[in-house]
C-alpha cells in the first residue's frame, strides 16, 4: 500500500548519512571544545572566547621548527587561498607554541605575519601550555641541547577544526589531498 514511502526513506537516510560525511577524521563526538588561557601576539592574555565566530584551525608547533610547521602552514595558506573569497575572513589558524622560552609573542607575530592575515600566534607559561596540549591529547617533547644550546621538539602536526561556535568537527593532517582540505574548510565556513 505505502511501497513509495520504502525509497523516499531510504533516500532521506542516505541523504543525512552524507551530510555528515568529512573529508577530514570527525572529532565531534571524541573531543571537548575550543578552550584555552594563553597570550596572543600583543603580549595580551586570551581565551578561546576571543575567537569563536569564525571557523579556527588549532596547530601546536615551534618557530624554529625545521620542516612539519612551516610546512604544514604553508599548506594551510594554500588550502584558505583556495577557499572562496568571501569565506577566507571566516577562517583563522591558531599557532600554539609549544616553545614558550624561545617564542615570545614578539617571534610569534613575525612567524605568522608570513603565513597570512588569518594566523595568529599564541604563547603563554608551560602550564598553560600543557592544559591546552592535553585537552585536545597533543603531545610534544624537548631534544637534547646541543654544544650552541639550540634543541629540537617533536610534536604532534594535526590540525584541529573547530566551527564558529568553537565545537570540535575535524582532525586533519598534512597528508589528506589538499582539495579535500579546501572542500572541509569551505563546508564549515559555509555552516558559521
């Protein structure tokens, strides 16, 4: 009698199944929101708060990083330029350092002035730090200093997409398909 109403449900079904299909590992239902208390690149105290309204991409790392940091913001500048236009003032990258005795809010801003006006370094103690580092289950670790004093620190490079209201929504990494990274950005711009 309703055979119809069988393929309009399943329809229906499916349809929400791929609405919730990211190119990027989900994180929604695994991680807690945006939240933090670090110090910006004007030296000024902030919270997650300060920036909720617009898609944010968390990114733990150190200037003087060698190739993962640079590398993967690089990308991330590529993925925002590829973005349309009027959504990229909806994106913005929080570089947490996660060398505070070496970046200083000062080196922050010029690390991040080169990746674009969507970058915004942040720093703050090592409690502060480590607080933010394992809300969100990032790890890092100091190398041995060398004869110079100058070390290495191995960190965690995910990416983590939060949406405007600072819910958690993605994981991605370096090696997800940069139009993959473009179409997750542009969805969660699209939803801010």
């Amino acid at each position: 009698m309703y055979k119809w109403l069988f393929p309009v449900a399943v329809s229906l079904a499916l349809a929400g199944c791929d609405s919730a299909n990211w190119h990027g590992t989900d994180i929604s239902e695994t991680m807690p929101p945006l939240d933090f208390h670090l110090v910006d690149e004007n030296g000024e105290a902030v919270t997650a708060e300060d920036y909720t309204g617009k898609t944010t991409l968390l990114f733990f790392g150190f200037t003087h990083c060698p190739d993962v940091c640079p590398t993967s913001l690089a990308r991330m500048t590529a993925a925002i330029k590829q973005v349309d236009e009027p959504l990229r003032d909806d994106i913005q990258v929080l570089f947490v350092s996660v060398d505070p005795s070496r970046d200083t809010p000062e080196v922050m801003q010029a690390y991040t002035d080169v990746f674009g006006p969507q970058f915004i370094g942040l720093t703050g103690d090592k409690a502060d730090i480590d607080a933010v580092t394992n809300r969100y289950r990032a790890t890092y670790e100091y190398g041995e200093k060398d004869e110079h004093g100058n070390y290495d620190v191995s960190h965690t490079s995910a990416i983590y997409a939060f949406d405007s209201d600072g819910d958690a929504r993605l994981l991605m990494r370096e090696s997800d398909p940069l139009d993959s990274t473009v179409a997750d950005l542009t969805r969660l711009a699209e939803q801010g």
